[in-house]
C-alpha cells in the first residue's frame, strides 16, 4: 500500500469510523493548572476528523477540546485503534506486528533504565497501558521483576497473557488495585492516551512504593509539529494531550515525583522520563516565558511555510 494522501484518506474513510458522532465531553478547566482560558490551536486532526485541539494560555498544555467519553474510548481502542493507525501508516500494525518494534524499544528504554533498575530489591512492576506486554516481559527477564500488564485492549492482553504475564484489562482511571502496591511502575508510550493525566499520576503515587521508580515518557509535541511543519498533523484523535517538557515536569512535580534524568529516545520523538518518589509542589508550574514562547513558535509554524 502506498502513503500518498490520497491514498490514506481513502483507506481511513473505508473503516467508516464517525468521529463527529461519538459521546464527548467538554474541559472547562486545564487538567495542570486549573485555568480555564483556552486558545484553540487546531480544528481537525491528522486522520481527517473534526477534532479541536486547545491549549492553556497559562501552562501551555494542549488537549482535545471536547473529548470523547471513556466509554467512546474504551470502544475505540477495541475496534478501531489500531486499524486506523494501520490505514494512516499504509501497513499492517497490529497486535502481532508491533512486536518486533515493542522489542527494540524495550531493549533501547532498558538500557536507559539499568543503573536505576539493576540490582533493586523490589520486584513487583505494574506497566499501565502495557499492550502486548513485550516491553514488560523482556524487562521482566532483564530487571528480574515481577510484572503486571494493564491495557484496555482484549487482543493485545492476550499476547501479554501468551507470555506469562499477569494482565489487567481495562483503563488505569477506573481500575481499582484495592492495597497493592508496586516497586517499579511504567507508562511506556502511555500517558498521552490518559484521560485524565493529573488523577492518574496521583494515583500512581499512591500505588508506588516508597522507594520505587517510575519510568514515563512522552511524545514530544514540539518535536512532532517541527518534524512535519504542522501542528494539526501532531494532532490525532488517540491522544487526548499533548506535553512538552515543561508541562511534562510541571505535572510529576505537582503529583510528587523527581526527575532523576530524561532522555531522548532513537527516534527523537519521545523522551523518557525516570522518576522517583518526592514531597513535590502541588503548586509547580511552566515558566510563563517558556509558555509565551511556545505559543508563538505555535503560531508561526502555523502561517509560515516550511524551511526548505
């Protein structure tokens, strides 16, 4: 299959998939800072759909304005996630293919992680948004851990399962874990499909140990709209926010967490982020020049055309 944009505008309208009619739900307030002045920055995603990206004038963080339900969601990652990724990329990606790659990452964020994962006592690892559990496996075998996988995708829990792995299928906002407690917690190419980012990291703190480690990272939203000079094409349905790194840290540092060292992986997209338990600051915020900054390179890969 081919690539060009025709072409993929066909192959995603043939999965019939009607965005527009999905349950959505309006943020009033910015899930970081609490503002609620909001600049909307896009109108459609990447995949076609009537998705409005906003972003928060104080913080600088940019989410889907409205979004759809867990419900919506929870639907959408079960039947259409991965077929849309696939007709996007022109190829295959499923729960088998994205295996390989799954390894290639684990062994690439294992190597980050070693100084900080050999040799610890702990051993009980929760990987939230876990897939097909590759990365927990290999990880597991690695580290010498014991890992739970959490993933709201039956097909992909399944091949977690095919390994060994405990599994959890549902979504990290609603699961309740009652008092288990966890020594290494992951959020491996996750925490921009969360819906809600501050619960959910608060959450985590609850679940961690108190001398446990977490490893996050991102997709860099500045990375993703200068590689392809368009912030809409950065923007796709799947991800209801979008971080930088001052938002990123702004959040693990409200949440209670300390950044020991961030990196860039291979594909200088996303950047890890290897974190342990603190005090924090609930009240940690963006620099507002960082912020003003961003804004304005925003709005001039907008109405400027593309370096040659």
């Amino acid at each position: 299959m081919t690539t060009t944009i025709a072409d993929r505008r066909v192959r995603i309208a043939a999965l019939d998939y009607d965005y527009a009619s999905q349950p959505k739900q309006p943020v009033g307030v910015c899930n970081l800072c609490g503002s609620a002045t909001f600049v909307v920055i896009t109108h459609r995603d990447r995949y076609g759909y009537p998705a409005e990206a906003h972003g928060c004038r104080r913080c600088g963080l940019v989410f889907l304005n409205p979004v759809m339900t867990p419900d919506a969601y929870g639907s959408f990652y079960v039947d259409t996630y991965r077929p849309l990724v696939s007709a996007y990329h022109g190829r295959l990606i499923d729960a088998r293919t994205i295996q390989a790659e799954q390894r290639e990452y684990a062994a690439q964020r294992g190597d980050f992680l070693a100084p900080f994962l050999a040799g610890r006592k702990g051993t009980r690892m929760l990987d939230i948004g876990g897939s097909t559990g590759v990365v927990a496996h290999e990880w597991a075998k690695r580290f010498g851990l014991q890992a739970t996988v959490l993933d709201p995708a039956p097909l992909e829990t399944a091949e977690a399962q095919a390994l060994g792995l405990e599994t959890i299928e549902g979504l990290v906002e609603r699961h309740n874990f009652g008092a288990r407690r966890f020594d290494v917690i992951a959020l491996c190419q996750t925490i921009d499909h969360l819906l809600d980012v501050m619960g959910t990291l608060r959450r985590v703190r609850e679940l961690i140990m108190d001398e446990g480690l977490l490893f996050v990272d991102i997709v860099d939203f500045r990375a993703a709209y200068l590689r392809n000079w368009s912030v809409e094409e950065a923007i796709k349905i799947d991800h209801p926010y979008y971080f930088v790194e001052f938002t990123v840290t702004s959040y693990l540092e409200r949440c209670g967490f300390e950044v020991l060292r961030a990196d860039y992986a291979a594909d200088h997209l996303h950047v890890g982020y290897v974190c342990r338990p603190s005090r924090g600051r609930v009240d940690a915020l963006p620099p507002r020049d960082a912020v003003d900054a961003f804004w304005r390179e925003i709005r001039y890969v907008q109405n400027a055309p593309r370096p040659v």
